[in-house]
C-alpha cells in the first residue's frame, strides 16, 4: 500500500493545550457520513456535563439540509457562543495553526487527507475507528480513535485530554513526526520507484541485471 503524498507546510508548530478553552476543528464537507451532527452532540455533552470550556468551528459547506439539521442542533443545545460555521475556507493552515484538537467523525473515510494535514500541523487528532483512518491514526500513540456514531465516548475523550494535557501533547508530537515522515512527498516517490524497480527486476534474468544496472546509471 502506498498513500498519496501531502505538500506539508513546514512552519514551526505551536504547544497545544495551553490556555483554559480547548480549540476544536471539524474539517470537511457537510455531510451526514462525515457526522459533524456527532461533534456538535460530544461537545454538548462535554459542556454541559464535564463542564469543559471548549469552542467548536466547523469548516466547510455542502448539504443544504444536513447543513441546517447541523445549525438547528446547535441552537437546542445552546451552544451558539462556543460553535461557528466558517463556511467554505481554500486554505485551512490558519485555522488548523489556531486549533488545538482535530475532529474527524466521518463514517466512512478512506485516505485521510484532512486527518494528515492535521497531524502534521501539530494537532491533536481524536478520530472515528473507521475505514482508512485506522492504518492513519494509531490509538494512544500518533492519535486517539473511538467508536463511530459514540458521542460520549468522544466527550469522554475531550475530557480526558483537558485533564491530561502533558499526555495529549506528546501524542500530538508523535502524530506530527509519524505525518512528515510516513506522508511526505519525497518518501512516496521513493516507494513508487522501488515497486517499478522490482517490477524491472523481476522481468530480467539474474545474469542480464549488472548490464541493466549499469545502462540506467549511463
């Protein structure tokens, strides 16, 4: 399996979880099986229950129901002064730099492109235990994994980060680390050239691949 490589920005990542109020991003498209409904319930939950003090912006724009499902459900929670749509954002660097946690709920998620771009800005990823974002995220150690469709399972989640700040933070680091190495642009081409090396390789007898070797270095 090779994933697709990201064009990372390389600027120096700030701490996480430094202040009192947790900053949390969804990013996406507004879509019933990217669950942005499941967000807004976690931190309903881990407000009014855990009394966090969290804010919750949801990046994006798409079903014009879903997206007013998602606008009325904030409204009956209440949650108007701790949740924004952004709408539609091309460059999402300056938000994800002013986050501390990435969201991603989706139901159904195959390469997580959202999900590394996150990671390597340094966030926090908590993720949905689902398709793809599995290989992506390892629980407990580049990222923290629940159960889809568990809204308070992942405000318990949120409310063990507020309580174990140090520990999310190192699983933040490792995240980053993990995203730069494993999804950078030079690392993919070089896995590319090797499966067409061993594809060359396998085609010419043993014998004749010294010549070979030696008519692609000329």
């Amino acid at each position: 399996m090779i994933y697709n490589g990201v064009e990372f920005d390389r600027r120096i990542r700030k701490p996480i979880l430094l202040s009192d109020r947790m900053e949390l991003v969804i990013v996406g498209i507004l879509s019933r099986l990217k669950r942005q409904d499941e967000a807004i319930r976690a931190v309903a939950i881990a407000r009014s229950q855990m009394g966090l003090n969290l804010r919750l912006r949801i990046v994006g724009d798409g079903e014009r129901d879903y997206t007013r499902r998602l606008e009325n459900l904030v409204r009956e929670f209440g949650l108007e002064d701790c949740v924004e749509f952004t709408g539609f954002v091309k460059n999402t660097r300056e938000l994800l730099a002013d986050s501390d946690i990435a969201l991603i709920c989706s139901s159904r998620e195959a390469f997580g492109r959202v999900t590394v771009e996150a990671m390597s800005s340094g966030l926090l990823v908590i993720a949905s235990r689902s398709g793809g974002t599995g290989e992506i995220v390892k629980d407990q150690v580049t990222g923290i994994l629940y159960e889809v469709g568990d809204a308070m399972g992942l405000a318990q989640i949120l409310e063990w980060v507020s309580r174990h700040r140090a520990a999310a933070r190192r699983i933040s680091k490792k995240g980053c680390a993990y995203s730069l190495d494993a999804f950078s642009m030079d690392r993919v081409a070089d896995e590319v050239i090797d499966v067409y090396q061993e594809c060359i390789d396998s085609e010419i007898p043993v014998a004749d691949r010294r010549n070979s070797y030696s008519t692609q270095l000329a």
